[in-house]
C-alpha cells in the first residue's frame, strides 16, 4: 500500500538522523527539515529548534556527514543496482547573497545568475535513460583551490561498490582537462566528455570535418612539473541541433547520432536539478557545514522518491510525509467550489 512506502521513506530519513544526533533531538529535527523542503523554505519557519539545530551540525565533521551518509545508501543500493550503470558527474550551485567571504563561497560559473557567489558542490548521480529521471548517488563540497581530479576519483570510489558495471561516466565541458582524460584512462573508467572548443587544433579538426570525424590522439599532460602522455579517442559531431560538438571518449560510436543519442541522457540531469530546487531545504547560514547537511538531506529524500514513489510529484510526497497522507487525500483542490 502507497502507506506503507511514506512510512518506509520517513523510517529512512530518521535512521540518517540518528546517525549523527541522538534519538531525542532527532525526533525533533526531521519533521522541521520535511516541512521547509516541502515548501522550499527555511527551516527557522517550521521549528523553533533551527538553531539547536545548526548548532549540532556545525559540531559534525565533514567525515561524519559522509560516512553515515554512505552507509545508508550503501544499504539502499540493491535497490538501483540493475546490471550496467551509466554515471553523470556535474557541478551544482546553491546561490548566496550576503558579504562573507570563505574557500567553500565560490563566484558562480553560470550566465544570468542573480547571485555573484554560491556554494558549489561536485555530484555524482546514476542515469536511468528514462525522462527526468536520475538518482543521485553522492556529493561533496567544492572549495577554492579544490583538485578536480581528487575530487572525481573520490565520487567515483564511493559509489563503485554499489553497481555492478560501470558503462560510463559521462561529463560537461566544465570537466575538459587532460589531468582528468589521463586518470581515467589510467583506471579504465570509461568516459564521455563534452569537450570545450579551443583554438588551434580542435578548431582546426571541426573546421575540417563535414559531418563525422572519429581520430586518436596521443597528448601530454604537464602534472609535478613532468609531462606524461596519453591517448584518448576525440569525435566531432557536425550539425546537430545547430551546433557542433567534440566529444573525448574512450567508448567506439559508428557516427555523430550515437554520440548524441549516448550524451542525451546526461541532461536529464538538467531536468533533475530543477526537481531539486523545486523542493529544496532553504538556509542563509553561511557554515559550509550547514549547507552541505542540507544537500545530502535533500538528496537523499530524492533517493527515497525515486525508489517508491516517483510517480507521485516530489513535492506532493514531501508534503503528505509532513501533514499525513491521510491529511493530505482529504484536501479539497484550490478549484473546489468555483
């Protein structure tokens, strides 16, 4: 019964929690965070207990946040094993406003934001090739000065012993650095990154390409001031939706549609981000701590969703876990009565 599965989502959540506070507060902060993230508000709205709350989590290290986290997705992995997994890794922003300055408050990457700087944080998510469908699996914060390449080999080992075989771990151009090629090429991840256009070579080759173009490349990579080679796979892609692509990729594709057909589902992830934000626990602290609990509270009612009930809006559900679902089937749609 649809009952059964808030209650087993609500249980979930309160096993995270207890992980990290003891029984008595956590009773008293899971139903706050539902509240805020059914609204998209900030939990000082829901809860008088907000700054007890804040308090205990800035008394969390990063590495409990992560370890429990991992733990109970760990338990939750036979759910979104399946037999070959295809990977998405991609930077998210949480928008920030205020004056303070800090290595984890980054300017922003995106065009037309509103916000000058953000919180970032660095994810990896499972893509079910299905419409506005994903998990997402993991994340950490982004900070000044972070190693990209670190930071992937971090998202990648975590996630690894939940699946079974790693079809491909697909990238945006924000991930084009041949330190990144190299490391996967070393470990034999297999690899999909849209590629930036840069001048010279890569310029050259799509200028000369009329359609499709599939070449190895060996390059070197300049890492403790040695360089090392490398091979890698680059593909062109003309005229697709009126743009052309280059791609770095380790996988074999016969033409430019398998390239975009395989590449398409990484936006998905676009989708997904928006459902994020849609539902999304609101703060103004400025404790990266903080805002990184919130994130893998988020996530992880996301994971719970689209394991049981995504059928339902993920809103919806947050909702019926906050007032009841018996609660929420008795009220009346805001048409009722005109």
């Amino acid at each position: 019964m649809i009952s059964n599965q808030f209650r087993w989502m609500k249980r979930r959540v309160k096993k995270f929690f207890l992980s990290l506070f003891s029984k008595k507060k956590s009773s008293k902060y899971v139903a706050p965070l539902i509240d805020a993230a059914s609204n998209k508000g900030y939990v000082e709205s829901y809860s008088n207990k907000a700054d007890s709350l804040h308090l205990d989590i800035k008394s969390l290290y990063e590495e409990d946040l992560q370890e429990n986290f991992l733990k109970i997705m760990n338990k939750l992995s036979p759910l979104f094993r399946g037999n070959k997994s295809s990977l998405a890794i991609d930077f998210q922003e949480e928008g920030f406003y205020g004056k303070t300055n800090s290595f984890y408050i980054v300017g922003t990457s995106y065009k037309g934001k509103s916000y000058p700087k953000a919180f970032k944080f660095i994810t990896i998510s499972k893509l079910t090739g299905k419409k506005e469908e994903r998990v997402p699996l993991f994340a950490i914060p982004w900070y000044i000065g972070q190693d990209l390449v670190e930071s992937v080999e971090i998202l990648i080992s975590a996630v690894k012993p939940w699946l079974n075989n790693i079809e491909v771990v697909q990238f945006d151009r924000g991930f084009h650095s041949f330190a990144l090629i190299k490391f996967l090429e070393d470990k034999k991840i297999p690899y999909l990154i849209h590629a930036k256009k840069y001048k010279g070579f890569l310029t050259e080759l799509v200028n000369s390409t009329e359609d499709f173009c599939k070449e190895k490349h060996e390059f070197e990579v300049n890492m403790d001031k040695s360089y090392f080679p490398f091979k890698t796979k680059i593909y062109v892609c003309k005229n697709i939706e009126g743009h052309d692509w280059i791609f770095f990729s380790s996988l074999n594709f016969k033409n430019k549609w398998s390239v975009r057909n395989k590449y398409r589902n990484r936006w998905q992830i676009e989708t997904n981000y928006s459902v994020h934000n849609s539902a999304r626990i609101m703060s103004r602290s400025t404790d990266y701590i903080v805002r990184y609990f919130y994130y893998l509270v988020d996530n992880l009612l996301q994971v719970l969703w689209r394991l049981c009930l995504s059928k339902i809006p993920f809103r919806t559900v947050l909702h019926a876990m906050s007032v009841g679902i018996e609660t929420m089937l008795k009220k009346k749609p805001y048409f009722a009565g005109t």
